[in-house]
C-alpha cells in the first residue's frame, strides 16, 4: 500500500481505488437533497421585543403588589368585616352613651370601639340607673332611628353621632373658654 | 436574565425608600391613648368611640340613606365626607384630683411633634381648666383636628383623622339628629 495515495492522491494504489469505487455512493455531497433523511430546520427567528420591556413589566408588577399591600396594611384589611357581625350577634341592643346629668348611683361604663382594634372591648351593656341616663338613650332613639336600617348600621350610625356630639361639645367648650377669656380681658381693660 | 434582576432590585429599592419616607414624612393624625388606660381605675364615667375603617364608612353611607326634613342628616355627611377616623376619650371623675394630670401631658407631648399646630391654648384657674386644639394639614387639606380638655373633674379628648367642616358641626349640635350632650355639666 502506497502512502502518499492517501495522503495526497499522488501515485497509484490499486487497493485503495477500488475501495474508493466501491464505496463512492456514500460520499459526503453539499446538496442537501442528496440526503433524503436530512430535515432542515429553520434559522432561529431573532425577536423584535427588547428584554428590557419585561424588565419594566417586571417592575410594575413588584410596583403594583407593594401599592395593594400598602393599602391594605393601611385599610386594615378585611378582617374588620366579619368581626362586625359578630360583634353585632353578641349584643341585643347597640350600644348608647351614658353621660348621665344627675349623679348616678354606681359607676359606669361605655366602651364603644371599632372591633378591629386588638386591644379593645367587647361593647357591653351599660347598667343604667339614673333616670337622666335613660332619659338620654331614649332621646337618642327616638331621635333618629329608622326602622329600615340594619342592626349594624344603626350601631354604626349611633356611634358615628355618640362622636360627634361629643365633638361638637367639645368645640363648644373651646368657644366658651375663647369668648370668656376675651370677655375678661376686655372687662380688665 | 442578570438585567432583569438589576432592575427588580432597583424598583424594590426605590420602593422601599418611597414607603418608608412617606411614613416618616406624612405624619399620621392619630393619637395614642394608651397612656389614659390609668384613667379608668378611678373614673366614674367612660366614654370610648374608635370610629374608623369600614364602620365609619357604613356610618357614612347611613347619613345619605337617612331623608329627614331639615336635611341635618345631609349637612352632616357632608361635614364628614372626607373623614378617615374619629376617636373619643370622656373620663369624668366622682372628685377632684382623682387622676394624675401627667397622663394627660403625655398626650399633649404628641401633639408638640411636627406636622401639629396649635391653635388654641386656654387655661383657667376655674376648675383647673386647660384647653388645647391643634391642627395638622397636608398641604392646603386639613389631616386631623385634635381636641384636650382636662378640668378638675373630667378629660375629654377628641382626634380627628382627615378633614372635617367644624362649623357645621358646631351649628348643628344640639338639634334633631345630633343630639346635645353637655359632658361639662357637673
């Protein structure tokens, strides 16, 4: 066997030619039809969106979930809702203020607070035994207390006007003090 | 995959420092009443109101359900269309001294932080009397109203959260719908 035939087909080299002949169907060819069993795929399609906008996507997204938690933190969730109800199934009755003109003959309390404050009470049902006191509640129901609303809303409302009224009292006080200061301030001079 | 994870830190940074700068900076209107827990020891009457949260906006919703003649009803739900919260501490006293002032100082203490503005101050030796209102705004919108009263007798603490039309509520108290409870009767 000659060397150089394989090496550089240079020379003869009878063996190798036949070999050559002999397997000459099988030779590599750049035609792909040549290789029926060769299947063509296509060239990756580049895509035209920047990576960048699902970065910002991203973001907005993180963005979106801090604002909700935020806010709920801030709402103080929906957790307040059921207690409502269940607030409203222990008492009978909602619960009025009792700030008795005359003095009463033992001490009492009202505690009336939003439910979803962990601190607070259970409202109870004030003991009344001056009849000034009830003179107050029955006020106050007859005041304003339509028929049509729910129990929770009318305990709702009586709280948000127990507030007020306390309010307003209150700025009436600073009035007062204001106009009386003022009245003897002018009486001095 | 890396840009995408220098971005996510960056916006939870920046978020970050928005949430707590915004805690630091916009100042809450509410007051904390822990302190006057000493109160109801000796107190012959309480009052607590904590209003705020979904209870306050069903009351809210109940003022424009309620039609009454006079619409007293509508002015106040008008007057509180914008509130967030409203708390109320009444402590009134069998006798005098029966509570330690420096509970109620601790209170005004809170009311000296920034963001709070005095806006009235009565003292009088009748009584014992001290009066202090005081206002906080956010910009041009009033945030919270604070009222303390401390008498011989009697706290009374009033805090407001959001805005609030104080003189509507002023001219409609005592009539139909709210009905005039003079705590300062002794």
């Amino acid at each position: 066997m000659k060397n150089d035939y394989l090496w550089d087909k240079t020379g003869t080299d009878p063996e190798i030619e036949r070999l050559e002949g002999l397997l000459a169907e099988f030779r590599y060819s750049v035609d792909p039809a040549a290789a029926s069993n060769v299947i063509e795929f296509p060239g990756r399609v580049r895509s035209d969106l920047k990576p960048w906008i699902f970065s910002i996507a991203a973001c907005i997204a993180v963005a979106a979930s801090a604002l909700g938690l935020w806010s709920f933190y801030l709402t103080g969730g929906d957790a307040a809702a059921s207690d409502v109800a269940q607030v409203q199934t222990e008492t009978e009755e909602v619960v009025l203020p009792v700030i008795p003109l005359a003095e009463p003959e033992t001490k009492t309390k009202v505690t009336a607070v939003n439910p979803r404050s962990p601190t607070a009470a259970r409202p109870q049902k004030a003991s009344l035994r001056s009849r000034s006191g009830r003179a107050v509640q029955q006020r106050i129901k007859e005041a304003h207390a339509p028929s049509a609303l729910t129990k929770e809303e009318r305990f709702a409302y009586n709280q948000l006007m127990l507030a007020l009224s306390i309010t307003s009292s209150n700025l009436q006080t600073v009035r007062r003090s204001i106009d009386g200061n003022e009245i003897s301030d002018t009486e001095k001079r | 995959m890396r840009n995408i994870l220098q971005f996510l830190l960056g916006a939870t940074i920046i978020l970050a420092g928005a949430f707590a700068g915004s805690t630091v900076c916009g100042q809450d209107a509410r007051l904390q009443f822990e302190r006057l827990k000493g109160m109801e020891t000796n107190a012959r009457d309480i009052v607590e109101v904590d209003l705020d949260g979904k209870m306050l906006d069903l009351a809210k919703r109940v003022t424009l359900k309620i039609k009454d003649k006079d619409g007293d009803v509508k002015k106040i739900g008008e007057a509180i269309s914008g509130l967030k919260g409203i708390y109320v501490r009444v402590y009134r006293f069998e006798d005098e001294n029966q509570y330690n002032i420096s509970h109620v100082d601790e209170l005004r203490a809170q009311l000296n932080s920034p963001g709070w503005q005095r806006l009235a101050n009565v003292r009088s030796k009748r009584n014992n009397q001290m009066v202090d209102v005081f206002t906080m705004f956010s910009g041009d919108v009033m945030s919270g109203v604070a009222v303390v009263i401390s008498e011989a007798k009697s706290v009374s603490v009033v805090n407001v959260v959001g805005p609030i039309d104080i003189d509507t509520l002023v001219e409609l108290s005592g009539r139909f719908n709210i009905p005039k409870i003079d705590i300062d009767v002794h």
